[in-house]
C-alpha cells in the first residue's frame, strides 16, 4: 500500500500542485493589471483633482452648483448632437441617415450591459470624458462626408455608420455615468442637510428632505435648453442651406469639445458641502460622518474600497472605485438586471424611449408644417423644463409627518397617466380625422394647429415627469454608488431598446401611424400599471 502511495516518475502530484499555483498566479496577475489600468488611468486627472480641491470656492463645492455644472456637460454636448440628429434625413439622406441611427442605439443597448463596470471600476469623470469624445466621432464623420461624400462614395457613408456606432459606445458611458453621480451627489446633499439640521439643532421630526427630485429637475432642465439653442442654430443655418456648412460642424465640434472639458470640473461626491458656515468642530464632526458614498455596505462590497487620498484639509479627491475583477462586476451588474424591481420597471423604461419616435417623427412631421415643427419643438423642451422643475420639487417636498415616498409615487404616476394619456386621446382624434382630410399639416398661422400643438405640450410635461420619476425611484431602492450605475445602466438600456424599436417601426409600411399610436399607449399603460407595485417603501424620507 506503500508502494502505491509514493511518488514516481510517471506519476508525481507536484506538476499538478505547480499547475494550480500557476493558474492561480495568472488569474491573480488579471485582477493586479486591472487593478493597475484602472489606478493608472485615475491617476492622469489626479493633477486637475488636486487643483480643484485647494482652489474650489465653497459655494463651487455644493451639490446645486455641482448639478448644474453637470447640466452643463449635457448642454453643450446636446446642443449639437441634437440638431444634427433632427436634420440627418437633409445631410445625409434618408436610407443613410437610417442607418446611421440604427448603428447608434444598437451599439447604445449592448455596451449598456457592460458600462456600469466600466463606470465602477475607471469612475465617472474618466467615463463620461470618453463618452463625450465618442460623440464628436459622429459630428466629425459628418463634416468629412459633408466635404466628400457623394451618393457613390461608400466609404465616407460607412465612416458616418462607423461614427454612430461609436457614438452609442460613447452614449452607454456618458448616461451610466450621469446616472449615479447625479444620485451619488443627491444622496450627499441628503447627508449635509442632516449634518446641518443636527448642528443648527433644527432637525424636524419628519427627517431629511429627499434631493434626487430636486436635483434631477436642474439637471434635466439645463440638458433640455440644449435643444433649444441647437434649434435656433438650426432655424439660422439650415433654412439658409440645408444641408449644413463646414463652419456649422466646426461650431459643432468647439461645443462637444467644451463639453469633454467641462467633465474634469465636476467633482467627486465626497468633496461637495454645504454653503453655510461652520466651525473647526463642526468641520471635524462632517468628516467623521460615513455615508453610503464614502463606503458601501461590508456585507454586499466586502472587496471594494474607496481609492482615495486626502489633500492638507482632509477633502477626499477621488472617485470610490471598485476593486472587483471584471467577471465579478460583470455578475453584480446581471444580479441587479434580474430583480423584481428591474424586471418589473422595464415596461415603463421601455416606454420612455419608445414614445417619442412617434410623437415628434411620426406625429410632429405629418401634422405640422416644416415651418411650424421648429416652433412645436420649442414648446415640446419648454414643457420638459416646466415638468421636470414641478415635478422633482413635488417629489422631494416632504409637507409632514404623516408624508411618505410611496404616497408622493402614487400621485406622480397617477397624474402621469392623466396628462400623458390626455395627449394620446388628442393624437388619436387626429389620426382618425386625417383619414378623411386630404390635408393635415397645420401651420402655425391657423387656429387649427392648437389641437395637435396641446398633445405636443402635453408630451414634453409627461415625459420629463417620468424620467425625473425613474432617477428618483431608482435613487429610493438604491443606496451604494456601485448599485446606481448597475441599475441606471439597465434603465438606458431598456430606454434605447425601446427608441430603436420605435425608429423602426417608423415606415407606415412596417406599421400603420395609428397602430404606431396604439402599441405606445398599450406600453404606456402596462409599464405605468407594474410601476405600481414597485413603489418605494412607506417609510417618510
């Protein structure tokens, strides 16, 4: 039995003990490299970093401003990715323009499954810096095949294909990454307001007042005014010339250029405060404060810690990042997909992209002249302003004790059924009416055109409060940074899905204009029926 049992020539358990320990050694090598990418990458804005946090104002430092900077981001990005979206038939023709789309949200609904740990791993400033460089590919490809492409020359119209592909890569990021930071820099507002409530010993029995309504309002509404001053560009240039000119695109290419720019001035959660004065105590008793942002929960991140360094006052000037492998930011991220909140949610997610390619393609262009859908458009964004600004206080306003999360959820969804169904009743007494008009592009001059121009502002209030709603709630079900990408990741997944099915659903051979009508509402109202059983929990915020 001896014999058996000891080790030849032929039969050794060493190279077997070598070959684990090797495989080890390159698995645990993988983890160290990505490691590694992630610290080195961080690392090249750490000078910008250190730069913001010695020489920020306070009032710089508040998560209002930090908000409206992001804003900002979106702004000047939008302002010129919108307008060459809206006028793609004119500049590159119809069949291309197409494909051009299609190349964008495809691309936009994969990656979105990958983005969030990306997002968790390299940050959000690095993201959305990569994001925004992603979209001046699109504005690039534009103007090269502006200045070359004809009809016949196939590789100026596969570089404009090539630029929306990357675009949708670029798109995945630069939401995912808006996403959690927004809800990262809500939940820090949530926190200073605590501390001061505490400090000024004026702390309320009802608790602190919720943010993420409030701050996704300002967000929103700075990000819609992009569409506004991309339309006035729009009405100047492309009335004169449709098509667009070298200029327009080199103007184009300076807004998304600031954009990038304006992504290493926003700064990391943990560094934003108060505007209000305190004292060393004060000061002292802030920083000790450990909040869902400064550390996830040991149970459910035991692996992750912040990557962080402290400048002479104490501010962190980091981003927290993970320190999972990509496989288990990978599984966290389809472990999120799969819950009953998510699953339940995606109806309404869906909804939010799908709606609009009828209400502003379908709709706006057969109802209202070329004129007039300039004008409709700026009272479809003013209304989202309007929305998002009324809806995200109304969110958050927390009028007493016997006030809650869940019941300001249901009144927000019930009135989005009201105002949001309104405008589809108006649009099918229009659909139905045209069968037996030989005219129904309305111009802004007649009296006629009230009708659609209601459902049109009626859409924009709707769907501004419904976006607002998805941020907040998936702030309420979420508390780690890491968790708000994952769960936004799968919101703008969804969301693209459902816009790219409504772009190709948009030929009225595919699908008739009031069968296009029809599914929206059928979606509308099963997403906003499951959104009812996964509202936020009773408890007052």
């Amino acid at each position: 039995m001896r014999s058996r049992n000891r080790s030849t020539p032929h039969s050794s358990p060493l190279p077997h003990i070598v070959t684990k320990s090797c495989s080890y050694n390159r698995k645990h090598s993988k983890h160290q490299s990505s490691l590694s990418l992630s610290s080195n990458i961080t690392n090249m804005f750490a000078a910008i970093d250190k730069y913001l946090a010695k020489n920020t104002p306070l009032w710089y430092r508040t998560p209002v401003v930090q908000t409206s900077a992001l804003g900002l981001v979106f702004f000047w990005v939008f302002a010129a990715y919108t307008t060459v979206q809206f006028y793609s038939s004119s500049i590159y023709g119809s069949e291309l323009a197409a494909d051009c789309v299609s190349a964008v949200y495809l691309t936009f609904t994969v990656t979105c499954l990958v983005a969030p740990g990306i997002i968790n791993k390299f940050g959000c400033r690095v993201a959305m810096f990569a994001g925004v460089i992603c979209y001046g590919n699109l504005v690039l490809a534009s103007l090269i095949y502006f200045e070359y492409g004809v009809e016949g020359v196939r590789w100026a119209r596969r570089l404009v294909v090539a630029g929306g592909a990357v675009l949708g890569i670029g798109a995945s990021a630069l939401w995912t990454a808006q996403g959690r930071l927004i809800l990262q820099y809500a939940a820090r507002a949530e926190e200073l307001e605590h501390i001061k409530n505490q400090l000024d010993s004026k702390s309320s029995g009802n608790g602190t007042k919720g943010k993420a309504g409030t701050l996704m309002s300002i967000f929103w509404a700075i990000f819609q005014c992009s569409s506004l001053v991309g339309g006035s560009i729009s009405f100047i240039y492309y009335n004169k010339k449709p098509e667009g000119s070298t200029s327009l695109y080199i103007l184009f290419l300076g807004f998304i250029f600031i954009g990038a720019i304006f992504t290493q001035f926003l700064l990391p959660p943990s560094m934003l405060q108060s505007n209000y004065k305190v004292n060393e105590e004060h000061d002292l008793e802030m920083k000790s404060e450990q909040t869902p942002l400064s550390a996830d929960s040991s149970a459910q991140y035991g692996d992750e810690s912040q990557m962080s360094e402290k400048n002479e006052n104490g501010a962190t000037i980091k981003e927290e990042l993970s320190t999972k492998s990509w496989y288990e930011e990978a599984k966290g991220t389809l472990q999120i997909f799969l819950t009953r909140e998510m699953m339940y949610l995606s109806p309404l997610f869906m909804y939010t992209g799908f709606n609009q390619p009828y209400q502003q393609a379908t709709f706006g262009n057969r109802f209202f002249t070329k004129r007039t859908i300039g004008a409709e458009l700026i009272v479809f964004h003013l209304m989202e302003i309007l929305g998002a600004i009324v809806v995200g206080r109304f969110l958050d306003n927390e009028k007493s004790k016997y006030d809650s999360q869940r019941k300001r959820a249901i009144i927000c969804l019930v009135s989005f059924v009201v105002i949001n169904g309104a405008g589809n009743v108006i649009a099918f007494f229009q659909e139905i009416s045209a069968k037996h008009s030989t005219s129904i592009a309305n111009d802004i001059s007649e009296m006629r055109a009230i009708t659609p121009s209601t459902a049109f502002a009626l859409w924009g209030f709707a769907d501004a409060q419904i976006q607002v709603y998805c941020y907040w709630l998936i702030g309420s079900f979420y508390s780690s940074g890491h968790d708000h990408s994952r769960a936004v990741g799968w919101y703008k997944c969804v969301q693209s899905l459902g816009t790219a099915i409504g772009f190709f659903l948009i030929p009225t051979q595919r699908l008739s204009v009031v069968a296009q009508l029809s599914v929206s509402s059928l979606l509308f109202l099963l997403g906003t029926a499951l959104s009812f059983t996964q509202l936020p929990s009773t408890t007052a915020l």
